[in-house]
C-alpha cells in the first residue's frame, strides 16, 4: 500500500548523509523523460552519477542506475536485504518504495556517486524521496490530475504536493506550461520556504546561449512541444549542476545530440517483434496512463503513425486507423484518457499485466471496463478482451485485427510495458 510520510524512511536513514548533490524531480508527466536526459547529460560529461526512477521496467533493480547503467541483481539485494531487516528489527515497517528509496541512496553513497537525479514516486512534500536535503536544483515538470485521492482533487492542491521538494535558497525550474493555477501555486510554496531563484526557460540568456544554437537545433528536430520542453528542464537542470560544481559549461550544449538519440525504454519507443511480427514491422511502446500523457500520445501517433502519403491525387496526407493494446491500473479515469486517443476507424484490444514485483498493492483495472469505456466514446468501435496476463497474445490479437501495415499501438500503463519487454 502507499504511505506518505517521512517518518519510516528517515528512521531508516537514520544518521545517514549524502555526500552527492541531488537534482530532484517532481511533476506528473515527463520526469523519467526529464530524469534519463540529465543523467545522460551528466554521463557524457563524465560527471560520476546515479539516477532513482519508479516505477522499474523490466527488473525491480534497473530503477536505479550509475552512470546510466543499471545495478546488478546482486548489488542491490544485498543493500535491500539490509533495509528489510533494519525495517524488521525496529519495528520501522517500512513500504515496498521506501526501502527501494534507502537502497536506492545507499547504493548512491557506495558508489562515490558526485550528482544524484531522483525521480519523486508520487507528490512531493510526503514522498520518501523528499528525505533529501542536498538538492542542487529543485524541478517541477508538467503537473496534471493524478493520485487526486493522495494530493487533492484541483490542480493548485496537487501542484502544492508536488511543490514540496522545494528548498530554501535552492534555485528551482518549473516547466512553463503548466496551467496558471499550478505556477501561482508553486510560487507561492517557494515564497514560503524561501526557494529560489526560479530558472526561467524562456530568458533572453537560454535564447541566446542555448536555443539559437546549432547544437539545440539538430537536437530537437523532429521532437514534439513535450519531449522539447522535457529535454530543457533536463538541460537547464544539468547546467545548474554543473554551475554548482564550478565545471565549465561553454561545451555544455554539444553533448546534447547524443542524448537525444539514447530513447527512453517505453517511452515512444518503436520496438520489434521478430517470431510474431516479422522482420520489418514494429510496434509502438508508451507507457503513458493519464489524460495529458494520452494527448502527448496522440500528438505523436498522428504526426509520426496516422499520416500517410495520399499516392492516389497528391493532396494532403491520409490518415489511418490505429490498433490499441491498453491496460490500465485500477483507479486510473479510463474515459478521460481513451478520449484523448480513440479516432473513428480505430480498434481496441483490451488486456490486464501481471504482478508487479515489489508492488502488491498495484492492480490491473478488468480488461471488459477498459472495453466498455471504448464503447461509450465510438460506439462502433471494433473491440476485443484479453482476460489474461498475456500481453502477446494480445499483441498477436491486434495483428490480426489490423489492416495491411497500419499501427499497432501498447499503452496505458508502464506495468504492461514491462510486461511485454520482459518477455
């Protein structure tokens, strides 16, 4: 189950430092985007780095990483072990997540790390995470409904949940999109503290010292107004290390084309199936699973996967049907976010994940809601249910109902996608 709070992982980092400078990120879409972007960055400029993200993808353990590398199985159970019986032996009864966060700084501290990124699990102020008091620079990505049981039912009581991680005199970026009621509510936790100052994205100075340049430019080509906004958080958020740590920044942003290259497993992620697929056919992998990460999405899949070329009169490009794979997790607003996906010709293929490791309290929601929900928005829709844990049927049923080469889409939840990269 989750519990916010501070007071079970601060017994279990009792007397414990950290010796590293954390940048720390919040929000509720983009910041593994944000959080594997500084990291790279940081890697590329050989500074000694590690990266805490939730939830895992594949193994339990390849959420934490040093140097962009994820630890080995060993490594970390051996550290988790050691929480799990500290947590036992006190009477701490700490979760799942927090003993994940103290391995997670621990291993951090063996590593000899120099940077910390931290991605926050859920909120901010009451988050495991918010243990931390060595932040470099405090970051604040796209803020939607999310968690409203947890941090509130409007978007000003969320954003300032998520506005907790801010410190005094640490300066701190907020991505400058957000709804008007989230950065007056940011503002005003970051008078309260006393945080600042605050990075603004669209200075004359990052015009001029990054924007312009070459560099940025060849980075961001072909990105959407999302991954470009993301990737100046991260970079912005790199640059201040970097300051902090007196490092040079006059090469700062050469190292951004390499990063830009390295995607973010499920997180648009073109993937091939070879033995169900062949060997020229891929599929698209995002574990979006809110209603903003769904209109990002579909920003995306019109742009790169709906558009075809119209060979019949050269007119404008045509648009083709789209095949959804989705699970989502219980207590997620299913119509919400298939709204911002499901066009008229689209088809659906309904499934459930598995157990999430070191997670019990995460639930799939039934694949026939998930079907029904469809229903309700295009009632026509060509749907079917895929009752079991088997996301490759699934993806095997999707093929067959798709025509010809159009697109076979898997979304709706980062377990799923874990589901189906594991395999």
């Amino acid at each position: 189950m989750i519990q916010p709070g501070l007071e079970r992982i601060g017994a279990l980092l009792k007397n414990v430092h950290f010796p590293w400078k954390a940048i720390h990120v919040a929000g509720t879409n983009g910041k593994g985007s944000i959080c594997a972007s500084t990291s790279a960055l940081l890697t590329r400029r050989n500074i000694k780095n590690g990266r805490f993200t939730s939830p895992h993808i594949i193994d339990r353990w390849d959420c934490i990483t040093v140097n962009d590398k994820p630890v080995g199985e060993l490594r970390f159970k051996t550290v988790e072990r050691h929480f799990i019986q500290l947590s036992e032996r006190e009477n701490i009864n700490a979760s799942p997540f927090e003993i994940l966060t103290a391995s997670a700084f621990q291993i951090f501290n063996d590593s000899n790390i120099d940077v910390g990124v931290v991605e926050v699990g859920m909120g901010g102020k009451l988050d495991a995470t918010n243990i931390l008091n060595n932040q470099v620079v405090s970051v604040i990505s796209k803020i939607a409904h999310d968690h409203q049981s947890f941090l509130g039912h409007t978007l000003q009581e969320i954003a300032k949940h998520k506005a907790g991680i801010l410190r005094p005199s640490i300066p701190y970026i907020l991505n400058p999109r957000n709804d008007i009621s989230v950065r007056l509510a940011v503002d005003d936790v970051a008078k309260e503290v006393g945080a600042g100052p605050l990075i603004d994205l669209g200075s004359e100075q990052l015009r001029t010292s990054l924007y312009s340049t070459p560099d940025w430019v060849k980075a961001v080509s072909g990105m959407s107004t999302i991954q470009r906004d993301n990737l100046a958080l991260a970079y912005s958020a790199f640059f201040t290390a970097l300051t902090s740590m007196k490092e040079s920044t006059s090469k700062a942003p050469k190292l951004l084309i390499g990063v830009t290259r390295k995607g973010l497993p499920g997180r648009y992620q073109m993937q091939k199936f070879t033995r169900m697929l062949g060997a020229f056919r891929e599929i698209l992998v995002d574990g979006a699973h809110n209603r903003d990460a769904a209109k990002a999405l579909d920003d995306y899949v019109s742009k790169k996967l709906r558009q075809r070329d119209n060979i019949i009169d050269g007119d404008a490009p045509r648009m083709v049907p789209v095949t959804w794979v989705i699970a989502m997790s219980e207590g997620k607003q299913v119509i919400p976010f298939l709204q911002a996906l499901l066009r008229p010709g689209d088809m659906i293929v309904t499934t459930t994940f598995g157990p999430v490791d070191g997670m019990p309290w995460v639930k799939p929601m039934k694949p026939n809601s998930i079907l029904k929900a469809a229903k309700n928005i295009i009632p026509d829709i060509l749907g079917l249910c895929n009752n079991t844990p088997e996301v490759y049927r699934a993806v095997a049923t999707a093929k067959y109902l798709t025509e010809g080469r159009n697109p076979i889409v898997v979304t709706g939840s980062l377990y799923l996608v874990g589901d189906l990269l594991r395999d």
